[in-house]
C-alpha cells in the first residue's frame, strides 16, 4: 500500500524537528564515559525544589487522570499575575501551544508572517495548516525587524509570530518597539488586526534588562495578542512539557474547546503550580546566568569570536573558520554538546546554553584547541 497517497498534501515531505539526544544515547553512541549537555536552554541548576517537593507528594496519584481544566495550574497562575483564569490557559510545553493556535485559525488561504532566523516551530506550525509562510529578515544584530514584520502583512495575513527574546539569537525587542508595532498593523480581509502570538518563553531572564517589555502590559488594549510562557527554562521544568499562556476570554474560550482533554499530566500541574511561587528559584537562576554569561562574553572575547550579547541562558556565537556542524561534531566527539545553526539558515553559527561553571569552563577549554587547530 503506497500509504503517501492517503497522507494529507501538507504532511508529504514534512520535515520533523530534530530534537537533541538525551545524554545516556550519546554516551552510548560515542563511547564516552561524561557528557556536558549545553544545547537546549535548560536550567543547570535544576528544578525549582518546590516543584520536587509537590511530585514526592502526589506520586501516589498517578494512576488517575489528571485534572483536564488544570485548575489548580491556572489558580495559581491567576494569583501570580492578577489576571482571571478565564484569560488563562495551558499546554503540553510551548510546542503544543504553538500547534494548538495553529489548528485552531490557520487556514490554506491565510498568510504567516514570521521573522527569519526564529524559532523554526512557527514555521512548521504554518507548514502543517498548508499555510503560507512571509519570512521576513531581521536587522543588523540579529535583531528582529518589527517594522519589517507590519510592512509584510497584506489583508491574507491571519498571523504574526513575535518572538521576545528571540531564539535562537537572545536578542530582544524593547517596549517601545513592540508598543509601536502592535499600533501599526493594519487591518486584513476580516476587518480586525492579525493576531500577534508573542512568544516569551525566556521571559524571566529577559526581565532584567531594562527596557525590556511584559507582555501583559499590552494584552487589555490588544485583543488580538496571545502570550505564552514556558516551565521548561528557568524553573527547570523541561522534562515535564508544561506550559502556560494569556489572551483574550474568547480566545482562551476556543483553545479550550480544541486542546485535547488531559494535554497536561497530573505531575506536571502540581509541579508548575509550585514552581510558579518559587521567587527565590527565578532570582537565583537569573543571577546565576548573568554570572557565567559574562565569564562566556569574556573567553569568547580572548579568543576572538564573535558572539552575541544575550537576553537569555544562551549564546549564539560565530564558529569561524568552521561551520556550525563541523564544530559542533568535533565538541561531541570531546564530551559537549551545543547546537549548530543550521536550520535556522546560520551555517557558521553555534548556540551554547549557559552551563554549571565547571561545564562552561569545560566547554572553553576544548573550545580553544579546536579552534586553533582549525587555524593550522
């Protein structure tokens, strides 16, 4: 049976995201006795005790179904941002979130505006609806170019994906900006502005730049915005696929009503219910990445490589004279794992997620030997 026949004409060729290997796969793989994994933005430190103490206690629970509502989830939330539950819901990590607005307003005739050198499941998301996707460059920094974004639009422009900070890059856009890229939208064929889905999954590392913007600032005036945050980072939650959004009850009310019954597992919802209390765990992540991203900045800056300064718990830096994969295969085969740019049309590019000292100590010093052997 030819089954590509039957599949659906936007699934025939869809490429799959390529996820990183846990670490007992490559120490088997490649024969290594440690691994030092710096490749998907998790939190070295750990997850929130908080949430470890809330696992222990309803571990016993397991065999029942989770709250399909997640109610506790969303109370707690709803106390932690002064914001009703009604505007409140949640997903199976921001992966799901993402396909969840996806299947729930894309349509083949609509049109996708996403930044290039984003977040690549924006695009997939578009891809899978039979969505057309507008890519639009970014300004010099990696930079996102919001302007560039509202100039795209046309009236078949259903969405917008805006990334703050941006990954893969940990650039940002200030208040300003998005202040004024949320006035200048135009209308499109359905008389309303296309939706914003504003991703702010490294929102807690971000917060402490200045001029950085909350979302939530911007929801009451902006019906047509739609945030969402993650566990995964800061409260080292990854593990678990949990995560949370905001937009308007209507909205929410239709997200609902097509998210699949039970999408968030019971252990989840009691871990990111007391996660989400957890100030110390935020406040003790955030000093810690700032710490050791300056100590990246300054052996990267010995070495010479160019790297961009961060909003988040990684950093994208140039791998010249190698490409991306090329290095990233010859750190693997020494115990370290980041992640090459490839797919994100950043050939020469590598990210690196902040580590534990030792990791990131680890990670210069095989760093530096690689690069001056490329060089002889």
């Amino acid at each position: 049976m030819e089954i590509a026949k039957i599949i659906r004409k936007t699934c025939q060729g869809f490429e799959p995201y390529i996820a990183g290997k846990p670490i007992e796969t490559l120490k088997r793989e490649l024969g290594l006795s440690s691994v030092v994994k710096l490749a998907s933005n998790e939190n070295p430190l750990g997850a929130s005790k908080k949430a470890l103490k809330a696992i222990k206690e309803n571990l016993y629970k397991v065999f029942f179904y989770p709250d399909s509502n997640s109610y506790e989830l969303k109370e707690a939330l709803s106390k932690r941002y002064s914001l009703p539950t009604s505007n409140i819901f949640t997903g199976a990590g921001g992966d799901e979130i993402i396909e969840l607005i996806a299947k729930l307003f894309f349509e083949s005739e609509d049109e996708i505006v996403i930044s290039k050198h984003t977040f690549i499941r924006y695009a997939m998301a578009a891809k899978l609806m039979g969505s057309k996707a507008i890519v639009v460059p970014m300004k010099d920094g990696f930079v996102y170019d919001l302007l560039g974004l509202v100039k795209a639009c046309t009236k078949k422009t259903k969405a917008v994906f805006v990334t703050n900070p941006n990954n893969p890059t940990g650039t940002y856009s200030t208040k300003a900006e998005l202040m004024e890229f949320l006035q200048k939208l135009p209308l499109n064929k359905f008389g309303v502005k296309p939706l914003v889905i504003l991703d702010e999954a490294y929102f807690e590392y971000a917060s402490l730049e200045k001029d950085y913007p909350d979302g939530l600032n911007f929801l009451k005036d902006n019906p047509n915005l739609i945030i969402f945050r993650t566990f995964s980072k800061i409260y080292g939650l990854a593990g678990l696929r949990v995560a949370y959004g905001f937009a308007n009850k209507q909205i929410v009310d239709y997200i609902e009503r097509t998210r699949p019954p039970f999408n968030v597992n019971l252990l989840a919802q009691v871990a990111a219910a007391a996660a989400i209390t957890d100030k110390e765990q935020v406040i003790k992540s955030q000093e810690f990445v700032k710490e050791e991203k300056e100590y990246l900045y300054k052996e990267l800056k010995k070495l010479k490589i160019e790297y961009i300064i961060s909003a988040t718990n990684f950093v994208l830096f140039n791998s010249l004279p190698l490409k991306g994969k090329e290095l990233f295969m010859k750190l693997l085969k020494e115990g370290v794992i980041v992640r090459a740019m490839d797919e994100y049309e950043l050939s020469y590019w590598v990210r690196v997620t902040v580590g534990l000292h030792k990791e990131n100590e680890l990670f210069i010093r095989k760093l530096k030997v690689l690069i001056r052997d490329s060089k002889k």
